[in-house]
C-alpha cells in the first residue's frame, strides 16, 4: 500500500472512530435521561442535596464577604489613613530637680507637612485634666484637648450639632469648645441645648460651638472619652505654658501609602531631636491586615462546613446509584449481551452520576445567587459576592459526581452478563 493510500485509511478509520465515540455519547445521555424520566421523584430527591450543598457555598462565601467588608468598613472609620507619633521617653536634660523631656512640637507638625508629601492633614494634640466650672456652682473633672481645625478629618468625626473648631479660632485664640454627645447630655440635657452653653476653665470663660462624636465605637482604645471637651490648640498652651506636646497625628493621602509615610515620618521626627529620644509611631495598616485574614480563615471555615453538606449529598448519590444499579441488572445483562462494552456500560452510570450532580449544583447555584443579586439590585447596599465562589460550587459539584458515581459505575460494569441475565 502506498503512503497515500496509507494515509487515507488511517483517516478514515479516525472518522470511523470519532462518529462512534459521537454515537456512544449520545446515547449513553439518551439512557440517562431515559432512567430519570422513568423514576423523576428519585432523581429530584437526589439531586436535592446537591442543591442545598451548592447554594450553601455561595451563600457561606456572600455572608464571609459581607462579615469582612463590615469589619473592614468599621475599621476604616477610625482612620485606616491616620499615623499617630507619640513621645514614649528619653533625650531628658536638666537637673535631677527639674528635667526638661524631649516633646514633639508644632515646628515637627510643620516639617513633616514640607517634606512628607503625601500627609493631608495633621493635628497636635495637647492633653490637660481640670476642674470645669459650670453655672450654679457646678464644678467637674474633665478631658480637655487642645486641638487643630484638622483633628476632625484626622479622627473621622461626626459634627452632632452646630460646628467644629475652625481656623479662625485657632488663629484667633477664641475660646471656645466642642463637647462629646454624653458630656452635653449630662450638662445639658441635650446635644442641641448645649450650644451657646458656657463653662469656665481655670477661670477662663468658653463657649460650646458644637457637639461630636467619633464615627465608630471604639471601646475606649483612643484619647477621647464619653466626657471630653476640645478646645483651639492655640488656647490649650496657656493652661501649660508651653508648646511642647506629646502626640502628632498625621492622615495619609491613600492606606497604600500608610506604610512608606509612618517610616518617612519617624525619619522626620527622629532627624529634629536628639539620638537617645525615643517616638513611636503606628497606624491601623496591621490591624487592617489581621482583621482580613481573620475574616478569611472564618470564611473558609464556613466553606468546609458547607463542604460537608456536598459531602452528604454525594453520599446519597451513591447509594441511589448502587440502588439503581441493583434495579436494572437485568437490562445491564441485555446491553452486554448486545455487545456493550465495560467502558461504555461505566460511562453510562457515571454519566447519570454526574448529570444528577451538576443538575443539582447548578439549581443550588441559582438559588445561592438570588439573595445577593437581589439586594444589590434592589437596595443600594453593595453586597458582595464572589462569582469564584460559583466556580467553586459547580467545580465541587462536579467532583462529587465523578467520585461517588465511579463506585456504582465500576460494579454496574463489572456483573457478568449471562448472570445478569439470569437475574429476576
């Protein structure tokens, strides 16, 4: 036989061999709608677990996104953008009577604005506790803070009623105050009512410009408390008589650039004082960090739960099978005794298998994804979901048919046909 000949004849045997490969595969999925036709009820209970598995998934990933973004976006409030330099010690000169601490200053706030270009905003901030006199005599122990115009938008505050202290003020030396929700409450009966309200400290007569409070609970972890009153960093000095303070703080232009600012930051602070004085600085980029990574590990918890679910319904698949593989030995007999092959008698079951799994993984799917779809589409809250955690669902429903299906597949192949046969 020439190469010609050669080469056409092993073509048409490739043809031969696809149409029937074509063949088997179209009629292996002819049984198999064929048997779920003949037992519906079966088949949708089956694949019922299934359903439940797979939209479980999707659903355990939706509420693991959403725990995430809220813990985030509550972290976020605090200030996932702000840098806090404090004074923790050393650099001390003077006498063993008096010693004179190495202290931020305003002149450090202003270098760091010159040269850390992606700073925003900054505040000092000057802490002092004294006896607050109110009309009638009333006398109170309070948290005072001399404050920038800036600390609102470095702490994230929330403006309750009237306003904020602004430049004017600091500039100015005015004496006036913002007050927490609770402190106005107390003193005044309400955040509305303390406006125009005055106090005195050390004599010195205020009036209270407005109410505030932070923009998240942060459980006590910030220089601010229930009962705290801010006043112009320019008027806290003369309760101290100087310009020394204790902490800076600094908003970044992005959280990316958190990281790079805090260390050009302390290079800044640590160029303008002296070698032995120590400054710590931090930011919230770590406990952003932790708090994500926690958030992920629940989620992929929830996701083996959810696991296990896919689990069980792939064990009931394979029970179904093995029963359905009992019920129909005779007809298994017929088709071998007609010439079916182990491997198309193998194909035939698992192929049912798998159908029944991914019929039931693709409706869980849907189901999983009205939910968040829904509210996305009706609400104006973004909820998030991940269309990885569909991949997921399909890929594991897919996987649970292959390997609970091949059990009954093989044993389904493996009966002999003339016993088959001879099954009643």
């Amino acid at each position: 036989m020439n190469p010609v000949e050669q080469a056409r004849q092993i073509a048409f045997q490739n043809t031969i061999k696809s149409a029937r490969r074509t063949m088997m595969l179209s009629e292996i999925l002819k049984l198999a709608m064929d048997s779920f036709a003949a037992s519906k009820l079966r088949f949708a209970l089956t694949a019922l677990g299934m359903v439940i598995g797979t939209a479980s998934v999707i659903l355990v990933v939706t509420i693991g996104l959403t725990g995430k973004q809220f813990i985030l976006a509550e972290i976020q409030k605090i200030g996932t953008n702000e840098v806090e330099v404090e004074y923790s010690g050393g650099g001390s000169t003077g006498t063993e009577q008096v010693l004179y601490n190495d202290y931020l200053t305003r002149e450090d706030e202003r270098a760091v604005l010159s040269e850390v270009p992606s700073v925003l905003y900054s505040s000092p901030v000057l802490e002092t506790h004294d006896r607050i006199s109110f009309g009638g005599g009333v006398v109170k122990d309070t948290l005072v803070l001399g404050v920038s115009p800036q600390y609102r938008d470095v702490r994230n505050l929330i403006i309750l009623s009237g306003r904020f202290l602004e430049a004017e003020d600091e500039s100015a030396h005015i004496k006036c105050a913002v007050v927490t929700e609770p402190f106005a409450r107390e003193m005044f009966g309400s955040a509305d009512s303390a406006i125009g309200s005055s106090f005195q400290i050390s004599g010195i007569p205020f009036t209270i410009v407005g109410t505030f409070k932070e923009s998240v609970d942060t459980f006590g972890q910030t220089e601010i408390t229930d009962e705290t009153i801010l006043i112009p960093y320019s008027v806290a000095r003369y309760f101290t008589g100087t310009d020394n303070v204790k902490q800076l703080y600094f908003t970044v232009r992005s959280m990316e650039e958190v990281p790079d600012a805090t260390v050009e930051i302390q290079r800044v602070i640590s160029s303008r004082h002296k070698p032995n004085s120590v400054y710590k600085t931090q930011n919230l980029k770590e406990l952003l960090t932790t708090a994500g990574v926690i958030s992920d590990i629940l989620t992929a918890v929830l996701v083996l739960v959810a696991a296990v679910t896919l689990a069980v319904g792939g064990v009931g698949i394979m029970n179904i099978m093995l029963a359905n593989v009992r019920a129909r030995i005779r007809e298994i007999g017929i088709r071998k005794a007609l010439g079916a092959t182990y491997r198309e008698i193998k194909l035939q079951f698992l192929a049912e298998a798998v159908i029944i799994s991914l019929t039931g993984g693709v409706i869980g799917t849907i189901i999983g994804l009205i939910p968040p779809l829904s509210i996305r589409f009706f609400t104006d809250y973004p909820l998030p979901f991940s269309w990885w955690s569909v991949v997921i669902a399909l890929s594991s429903a897919l996987v649970v048919g292959v390997i609970f299906g091949t059990v009954p597949a093989t044993r389904a192949a493996q009966l002999d046909p003339v016993d088959a046969l001879k099954y009643e």
